[in-house]
C-alpha cells in the first residue's frame, strides 16, 4: 500500500503543478521555439523538468525511509543538476548556447556528492568462488563518476522526440522496480516506483503532441536519479547478473550514444555538438512517424529490459 500511495503521490505531484508551471513558462516566453532541429509548431513551455523535480521529491521525503543525511545529500545534488539545466534551457528561450564548462563542472560536483554519500559501485561477486572482491577507493570512485556522468548525459540526448526520453525513463524505472522486488531491496524499489509515478505524471503533458517539453532540467534531472537508483539497487546487490540490469534496461540509450559519439568523434566534430545522429533522427529521416519512432525504440527498450529480468530471475 505504501508503495501505490508513494506512486500517486509522485504522480499527481507533477500533473497538478505542471498547468500553473506551464502558463507561467508562456508568460515569461521560458519556451522552445521551432528551428531547423526541431519540428513542433509553436513555442512549447520548457517547465517539465520543475514537475518532474516536485512530484519526486515530494514522495521521496514522505515516503522513502533512510538514512536523512543521505536523502538530504541527493536532494542537494539533483537540486543542483535541475538549476543548471534551467539556466541551459534559459539561454535556449534565447536563441543561444550555455557553455559546456559550468554544465559539466556541476554534474561532476553533484556526482561526487552522490559518491561521498556512500552511493557507489564498490564491488561484486566472483561468481566462482562466491568471495565478494571490493574495489579500492579509487577505482570505486572512477567507475561511480563515470556511471552517473554518463547515464545523466545520455538520458539527456536521448529527448528529441515527443515522449521519448520519459518512456525510456519509465521503462528503465519499472525495470529497477521489479529487479528491486526480486531481489527483496525495499528501499530500491521505493526509489523506483517514485520515479514511475513521476515520470507517468509528466508524460500525461508530454506524449504526442506534447503541451510541455521536459527540458535539460527534466533530462539531466531523470538520467542523474536513474544512476543513483541503480547504484543503490541492482548494482549494491554485486552479483554477476545483478550488474547486468541497469546496463540492459538503459541500453537503447547508452549504446545509441556510444554511437553518436563514435561517429561525431570521426567526422572531426566536436562530441557535444548537437546534430540529427541519434537513432529517432534517423529512423525520422526513413520515413517514419513520430509516434512510430518512439513506440518501435521504447518495444527494443523494454525487449532489453525483459530479457535483464529473465536472466536475473533464472540466475536467481
């Protein structure tokens, strides 16, 4: 019961604020206009990402039960990550570019935040011997940063199309949610389900044709808490298998980007400059519909993630 109310909770949190942050985003013009990237038709409001960041904490301090000082360092954290991407999506409203630095230099800071909390990946199994092997601090730390960093950013990349980025975050949130419930972690499964309420709450606004875009705010905000509930979930559990289940339910896109990156890095352009190399681009580009691309990439999405759980059920 817990569990459904945190959900509710989570998800009327962000669908009962997201029409006063939407007529506020009209009137101080905090919106995306159309350009050659983007295809919507009118200036939409770029407010997702508060809902987003209110319907979840919300829930997280009624709901979830820990550690306050943890909570506190992961509020401060993602408060942080939503603050730095609305001043991103600021400088878009404008027609402009933020510089890379600042980004980057505050998702690294809420990162090691997150690390120093005592959220990390610190070690796993040797599924021959069963002797658990921890990392030294070091490597700990290396593979912590870059988890975090990275799942931010490719969640990040991954919204151009209307829902895309939410479904896939939901998918990946369900995914964590019933890894947490196989693998008896209360806490994780709070986490998840939070965030599943969330995300539901957001994409009511965001599905096509969207009324409101989530933003880098809600992008980064969605990619930052992904890494942290799998950091504190599946991958706290240290087996072999358990490893396995945020790489698949977040492989559509982490391996898209690797992609990207790869191609951006060979043709010479810099890896943060914003082009059509995504996979919804290029299946755009073939012919099909929005809610085409985004049903057929959200089916791989969850085929990945249905395939991590039978494996974690069988190996269990």
């Amino acid at each position: 019961m817990n569990y459904i109310l945190a959900m509710v909770v989570a998800l009327l949190g962000a669908m009962i604020t997201m029409p006063f942050l939407m007529r506020l985003a009209k009137k101080i013009h905090f919106t995306d206009k159309p350009n050659k990237r983007k295809q919507h038709k009118a200036p939409t409001p770029l407010c997702g990402g508060i809902a987003l960041y209110i319907g979840f904490f919300i829930s997280y301090f009624a709901f979830y039960q820990d550690d306050f000082e943890k909570q506190k360092t992961v509020f401060i954290a993602a408060t942080m990550i939503l603050i730095i991407g609305l001043v991103d999506d600021w400088y878009k409203t404008k027609g402009k570019e933020f510089p890379i630095f600042p980004r980057l230099v505050i998702q690294l800071i809420a990162a090691v935040l997150v690390f120093n909390s005592k959220i990390a990946f610190s070690g796993f199994t040797n599924p021959f011997t069963g002797h658990y092997i921890e990392l030294n601090s070091t490597v700990q730390f290396i593979l912590t940063i870059t988890w975090i960093f990275g799942v931010t950013t490719v969640i990040n990349w991954s919204d151009g199309m209307d829902g895309l980025a939410g479904g896939l975050s939901l998918i990946s949130a369900m995914t964590f949610l019933v890894a947490a419930i196989i693998l008896k972690q209360s806490e994780s499964a709070m986490i998840s389900v939070i965030l599943v309420g969330t995300i539901l709450g957001f994409l009511y606004y965001n599905k096509f044709p969207a009324r409101v875009f989530m933003g880098d705010s809600g992008a980064n905000f969605l990619g930052f808490i992904l890494s942290i509930t799998a950091l504190d979930g599946a991958f706290k559990q240290t087996t072999i298998m358990s490893l396995f289940i945020p790489i698949l339910a977040l492989a559509v896109p982490i391996f898209d980007n690797l992609f990207v990156i790869f191609k951006r890095f060979s043709e010479g352009k810099p890896v943060y400059q914003a082009d059509r190399s995504q996979i919804h681009f290029r299946l755009a580009e073939k012919g099909f519909t929005t809610v085409q691309v985004v049903n057929y990439i959200m089916l791989i999405s969850l085929a990945f993630s249905i395939a991590s759980l039978l494996l974690l059920w069988i190996k269990k």
